[in-house]
C-alpha cells in the first residue's frame, strides 16, 4: 500500500471510528483521551518518591505512548450495548506508559499573571486587609475566603475527615439583583484566581452530583482541580447535596446499588443565596459600594492571592489555642447573664480559627499569633452585627 493509499485509509478511519463517541461526557469531537499506567511501584523505592494521586489532580506525564489506530472498534458486540443511553467507548484507546510525573499546584498559575511578585513583602501582604478591603466587610471575607485551602498532614496517606480543615464556604446576601452580583463577582474572581467555576443553579433545573450511570460516573461541573474557587448562584433554592458541599467540603459521589461516598473538596466556595437554609462557615452582607471596592483593588487582590497561597499549613500555637480557649469560655459565660448576648456555639469556634489562620496566612505567616486571632474574633463580630 503506498502513501496516498494509507492517507486515504488514515481519513476514512477519522471520519468513520472516532477515538471518542461525539457528545459523550461532553467531551471535544476533536480531543482523544489516553489510557495513562502509573508504575507507583517504582516510585516507592525511590528517597524522593511523590504521593500517590487524588480524584482531579492534574500531572506533567513524561512516557512512551503506544497506539495503534488501525484496531480501534466499538464494542457493539457487548449484549448490553442496546440498554446503554450513549455507545461506549473504542475497545482500544491510546495507552501512555507514565515514566515519571509531576503534580502541578494550581496555585502557581497565579504566578505567571502577577508582575513585580518578589517585591510584595509579608508587611505588603498584611497591608492588604489595612487597605481598600478593610472598608468593606464583604471584601474582606471574600478575599479571606479565596485565600483559604486544605491543611493538610506530611504524610503519604490522606484521611478523609468530616471537614476538610482549612477550607471556607462564604454565603454573600444581598438586596440588589443576584444574577447582578453573581456576574459581577464572576469577572473579579476570573481576573484575581487561577482557576474559576461559576455555576448558576438559580437559571435552570439542574441536578449537579454526580451520580454512577451505565457503570461509569459522568463528568459534572463539581470535577475541579484542588484549590479551585467556586461560585455558585443558588438564588432563593436549595439542592440535595449541597449542603455537605458547603458544610463539609464533601462531595457526595452516588453508586450502583445507592452507595454513597463522599470526596474531598479543596476549593474556596462562594455561595450568592437569601435563602436562610443555605448555611456556610461564613456569611456576609453585600451591596453595590462593596463591588466596587472589589472592583478597584482588583489587581492588588490578584497579587496578594498569589503570594499567600504559597503559605503552607498555618500552626496555631499554644498562647494562641489558650486565649482561645479562655475568650471562649468567657463570652459564654457573658451570654448567660445577659439574653441579649450571642451565645458561642462549637461552629463558632471553629470559625473564629479558620479566620484566625486566614488572618496568618494573609500577612504570608506559617505561625498564628493572638494579634491574628483578636482580628478574627473582631471581623466575625463586626459581620454579625451588620447582619442583624
């Protein structure tokens, strides 16, 4: 067979047998998808072996790929092909024998945006809650929400917890229009993060979780890279699931058989809703003026955020889990001799120490001081009093 003959084959082929079925998981006509063997064996003899990979990490692979196009076929032969909703894959995909990899931080992205980063000192970093921001109570929060992510251990095994530590959920109120200021917060945030989801539940019906279908989970909006932020528009509705997505940072992934399991969700999540039902770790109050604030520190936010999040873990040291710990038992014990006092709950703790190392980490810190948790007890209050 000579040349012009393969090509006309090698086109027939393409027009004929797609490596992917057009439509199916959404996926591009154009894209193929790659069988990728990781040889995590070899990786575990070596000193400095990296951690296995986690559901949406995205790698640098180097390897060697082996396909052959002229066996690809569907597998039409399959007697449950005629109950599947969309024909499945080809039998035979490329494969890409990985022989080493690299797990890429999301977080570095907002580097390649951001000019002059090594001249933003941690007393810049901590200016930036003292500046335009500390204004505006919603800025603040928004900007503390974005900045959290997943504290996690130095270790190879990842427990899954009932929360994952470190991560915030922000509910924005308001009494102007929400498809407003869920538009509005979307270009800020697409012009300060790395990566960005926006999903209006409020527009349309729409179910999200992700639920097992014909033996395969399909792909759904929720499948973000860890670290990423989203915001959801949920107006005055609340959906089944979201609630452990807002509370937890759970991501419950629905079975064959009605088996649920959840999976972690690291991403800084910002809720637009007046629904009393919507609960997250952090609510606040938003108007025009507290755009507009965002809006004007926009390129000052994109700068922070990126020198920030190069925080690792934020400790809590021991004076500060003590003034905590006694601030806590005194403002209770406030409540109790006066019924107009709010009383301190579990949930409020917790959320005092999310502020506390969002308030560290903020000003580029890996160690929390008592300043920061004074700040993060005075923000959640001035947030609570503007609420009620």
């Amino acid at each position: 067979m000579n040349d012009s003959d393969a090509s006309k084959r090698a086109k027939s082929l393409k027009q004929s047998v797609k490596w992917w079925p057009a439509g199916c998981n959404g996926s591009d006509d154009s894209s193929s998808p790659v069988l990728a063997k990781f040889y995590y064996d070899e990786y575990m003899k070596a000193d400095n072996r990296p951690t296995t990979l986690r559901l949406n990490d995205i790698v640098e692979t180097i390897g060697v790929l082996s396909m052959n196009p002229w066996e690809a076929e569907f597998c039409t032969a399959d007697s449950d092909f005629v109950f599947d909703s969309s024909p499945p894959p080809p039998s035979q995909l490329p494969r890409l024998h990985v022989l080493a990899y690299r797990t890429i931080d999301l977080d570095t992205l907002a580097h390649e945006r951001v000019l002059n980063l090594t001249e933003m000192t941690p007393e810049m970093m901590g200016g930036t809650l003292d500046g335009g921001l500390k204004r505006s109570l919603a800025a603040q929060a928004i900007f503390l929400t974005i900045l959290s992510k997943a504290e996690r251990k130095d270790n190879l095994i990842h427990r899954l917890s009932t929360s994952a530590v470190g991560c915030a959920s922000l509910k924005v109120s308001t009494t102007v229009d929400s498809k407003e200021v869920f538009q509005r917060l979307k270009n800020i945030l697409h012009q300060s993060c790395p990566v960005v989801a926006a999903l209006d539940l409020a527009s349309k019906e729409l179910h999200p979780f992700p639920a097992k279908l014909n033996g395969i989970i399909p792909a759904t909006s929720w499948q973000l890279p860890s670290g990423s932020t989203l915001l959801i528009h949920a107006g005055d509705s609340m959906q089944d699931g979201l609630e452990e997505l807002l509370t937890s940072h759970q991501i419950v992934y629905t079975f064959e058989g009605g088996v649920q399991i959840p999976f972690e969700a690291d991403y800084s999540i910002i809720v637009i809703s007046n629904n009393k039902t919507v609960k997250c770790s952090l609510q606040v109050y938003c108007d025009e003026e507290d755009l507009s604030r965002l809006e004007e520190e926009e390129s000052r936010l994109r700068q922070a955020l990126s020198a920030c999040r190069t925080v690792g873990n934020v400790k809590l040291s021991p004076e500060v889990l003590e003034r905590a710990q006694d601030d806590f038992l005194s403002q209770r014990s406030s409540a109790r001799s006066n019924p107009k006092a709010r009383m301190p709950h579990e949930d409020d703790f917790h959320r005092w120490l999310c502020l506390t190392r969002l308030q560290a980490r903020s000003r580029r810190s890996e160690v929390a001081t008592t300043e920061d948790w004074e700040q993060a007890v005075a923000l959640d209050d001035a947030i609570w009093n503007s609420l009620n």
